[in-house]
C-alpha cells in the first residue's frame, strides 16, 4: 500500500501537463514541463542567482 502512494506521488510529479492548441488550421499537442523539472531548474536558478553573494559573504573577512 505505502509502495503503491510513493509510485503515484513520483508518478504524478513526473507527469507532463498536454494540451491542445491551434497554429493556423492544424491541432498541435503541447507539452509542457513537470512540477519536478520546474523545482529543479528553479533550484538551479537559484543556485547561479546566489553564488555571487554566497562567495562574497564567505571570502569577505
């Protein structure tokens, strides 16, 4: 049971949202990105953001 809530949990973060949308007269199927990847690149933003302060503030006697 707690095995099949952690496969669903990872599955549901895993989950790329699909929608439709139209270029001119044809249906395009969009993908977007998965919650997970949005806190990982947002982690990774973070990361570039701050390191210039962060080693400010630790060479900075």
């Amino acid at each position: 049971m707690a095995r099949s809530m952690i496969v669903r949990f990872a599955d549901l973060l895993q989950r790329r949202p699909e929608w439709q949308e139209r270029d001119g007269d044809r249906h395009v199927l969009v993908r977007g990105y998965s919650p997970l990847d949005n806190l990982i690149y947002g982690a990774i933003a973070a990361a570039v953001i701050l390191a210039p302060y962060i080693i400010f503030l630790v060479t900075l006697p």
